[in-house]
C-alpha cells in the first residue's frame, strides 16, 4: 500500500538546517498496524505528515497504492487525502462554532458530497462511536473523550484506507484514551491500516509492527511477533 524510497524532508531555522527526514525507506502493506515512537524532534509527526500529503518531500519517492504521490499536483494531492485517509490529532481540531455533527460533515461539504449523504454518512459515525446524543453539542459542550470521537468520527466517515494518528490520547485520561485506543484498534481490524505516532511505551506496545525513529531516520523497525 505505501513506499517510501530514500525520503528527506529539510527544514531550514535561520541559518541551521535540521534534517527532520533522512533518506528514510519503508514499506507498509494494507491492513497493518503501526506504532512511530522516538524522542522530540526524531521526525515521527514529519513522517505522518508527509504520509498524510499534508507536507511534500524534498527529495526520494512516497508511492501510496502505487502511486507516486510526489507527480501530483496539489488539487489531485487534496483529492486523494480526502479519499483514502483519515487524520486524528492530539489537540482535536475542531472547529468551536460548529456542532458535532457539523464539525464531521464539513469535510465532505468541501469535496462536494451532497448534504443528505453528508447527514447520512455523519450520523452512522456518530452512532458507531456512541456520540449520537451529542450531534448538536458545540465542542465546548464535549468532555475531552467526546471531541476525540467527533475527531475520530470525521476521520473515519468516509472508510479512509489510511488513518493516521497523532498522539490521539494525549489530551485524555486513562479511561477515555483507552476507548480511543479500542476504537481505532477496532477500525484496524476491520482493514483499515493504522498509524500511531505516540510517546505512550503503553500504547506503542499494542501495535502489531513497532518503528522506533531518531534524528530523522528509522533506527527499529520489529513487527512485534
């Protein structure tokens, strides 16, 4: 499903460059479920960013079902995130003036998906992942848990082959995390490949396939069995 050949992403601060990618080659076929750990600055949220489309590589191959993403151009590079991958962030993203409901429509209402599909696909999410009852809500009305599963909601609405996510229980206590985590563990087992950034050893553990990344560049890689 994913090829990465030789990728280097350079950042430049001031005068100093830092090599936040170097030369990094990996394969991951569909289905799997990945945790990247490393310490600050090892390059594990450039990776899912570049993996995600939402950073373009300096130099090297990022083929995603044997395509070479790096000859897109930037609307096709929208189009293809908006099909085949879904994002969870730490820090939630959404947007405090809309609803639950709206916050996960609202990538769809930018593709084009008409709005009783929208609602359709939003409300099969949000009653999979126990928030139906909170579709109205603004943001400020959800526990921590309850934002990360409109997050999660949005991210999965549309069946993503990918689902990348960043340290998705940083912001949550232990019980709502472990919900998270047995959520998109769930998604995993249904197809979906998964990717874990995290500095949780607990919660890198769980995956099937462990990276360990330093300075820009993949020091481990054990499929854990």
């Amino acid at each position: 499903m994913i090829e990465l050949d030789k990728v280097c992403k350079t950042f430049y601060l001031g005068d100093q460059s830092v090599h936040a990618l170097d030369s990094v080659s990996l394969h991951i076929n569909q289905g799997e479920y990945i945790s990247v750990m490393g310490p600050s600055g090892s390059g594990k949220s450039t990776l899912l960013n570049m993996l995600g489309l939402l950073d373009q590589i300096d130099s090297g191959r990022y083929c995603l079902d044997t395509v070479d993403t790096t000859t897109l151009s930037e609307p096709e590079r929208a189009a293809t995130r908006s099909e085949k991958i879904g994002f969870v962030f730490q820090a939630y993203h959404l947007i405090p003036r809309l609803s639950a409901r709206e916050n996960i429509e609202l990538p769809m209402m930018l593709v084009g998906v008409p709005p009783k599909e929208r609602r359709h696909l939003a409300e099969q999410a949000m009653t999979r992942l126990g928030i139906a009852d909170r579709a109205d809500h603004l943001p400020r009305q959800l526990s921590g848990g309850q934002r990360q599963r409109v997050a999660l909601a949005r991210a999965i609405v549309r069946r993503p082959k990918l689902l990348l996510a960043d340290e998705p229980t940083g912001n949550l206590d232990s019980r709502s995390g472990a919900e998270v985590i047995d959520l998109i563990e769930e998604l995993n087992s249904e197809g979906i490949t998964l990717l874990v950034v995290t500095h949780d050893p607990q919660l890198g553990s769980r995956a099937h396939r462990k990276i360990t990344m330093v300075d820009g560049r993949i020091a481990s890689d054990s499929s854990g069995e």
